[in-house]
C-alpha cells in the first residue's frame, strides 16, 4: 500500500458513519482530486485530539508565544461539513505518531495501517520495514490543528451538542467555555 502524504490538505477531519453505538470513525484527508479515509476507534480520536491540543501548547509555551499557532480555533475555521462520500476506506490505522515540525511550522500526524508486527513504535519505521502497509501523513498549521481538535471533540461527543470552542457537551443548564474567555451558552 502506498504512503498517502498530505502537505496542506485542503480538508483533514474526522467524522463518522452509523448511529450512536454501531458508528464507525474515519480521520479523512482531501486535497485536490484526492480523498483517502482511515478507520479509527473512538479511542484513537480521543487521544489524538488531546495529543495535538497539548503539543500546541508546548509549542506556543516554549517559543514565548511567538510560534504562528493560535490560542483557539480561529472564528469559521472549524469544519463542519460531512465526510466527503463516497466513503471508501483505505485501512484501518493501528498506531500513530504525531510531531511538531520547527522549520515548517507544522504538525506532522502519521497514521500506520493495523499490522500484526510487535513493539511498532515508529510508523516510519514500520513502513521501510513493510512497504505493504498503508501510511497517511498529514501536516496542518496550528490554525488547522486547532480546529480539528474542536471538531474532533464534537464528534465523539456526537448525538450532543457541543461547544463550537472547547468541543465540550453543552448542559441544558449552561455551559462556561474554558478555553473562550467565559463564552456562555
């Protein structure tokens, strides 16, 4: 299987098929004349938006706020269209890795093909080791990274809505963003 490599796609989201407890996760990547949608669990969603959150952070943190990402997800940057159809998966991801790339200013996300190999840390590795497995590797701005993480949150909580700034489930009762300086709904 090929390595699929996205530089600035023009969509990277993850969304769902199915109802609420049968549902199926993809991460899909678009660019022009491209699609290519990975099987995830939930899990693997929940972590890879908590992954890219905190590495943004680190990343503003350690460069005395001077690296180009953004605090929030810029105002309409948070895609919420649905996959794009059809939905044809081109595997299922077993492991990932994620990095900040200081010269690009980017985040790097690789996505392994599941394999039966032990201790695959690396999904580079993994992949000079057997070409047949399939690799998505995705590089977002912070911008973008930030609003797939919303996004992201938004879709595991799904069947509730959820707040457009932290991905947060809104109670009936009120909800105070943490992340939107007390943005209430």
């Amino acid at each position: 299987m090929p390595v699929y490599d996205y530089e600035r796609p023009r969509r990277f989201v993850v969304g769902t098929v199915g109802e609420p407890g049968q549902r199926t996760f993809f991460l899909q990547a678009v660019d022009t004349g491209r699609v290519t949608s990975v099987a995830v669990e939930k899990a693997q969603v929940q972590v890879l938006a908590q992954r890219i959150d905190e590495l943004l952070d680190l990343v503003v943190s350690r460069s005395g706020g001077s690296a180009s990402v953004p605090a929030l997800a810029p105002d309409g940057s948070v895609d919420t269209e649905p996959l794009e159809a059809p939905i044809e998966e081109d595997f299922r991801v077993g492991v990932m890795s994620l990095a900040w790339d200081s010269d690009r200013e980017r985040v790097v996300i690789e996505a392994l093909q599941v394999t039966e190999a032990e201790g695959v840390n690396d999904p580079s590795e993994a992949v000079e080791a057997d070409p047949s497995l399939g690799m998505l590797r995705v590089a977002l701005d912070g911008a973008a990274a930030r609003a797939f993480v919303v996004r992201a949150e938004a879709v595991v909580q799904a069947g509730r809505p959820a707040c457009p700034f932290c991905g947060d489930p809104l109670d009936p009762a009120g909800h105070v963003c943490p992340r939107a300086n007390g943005y209430r709904r």
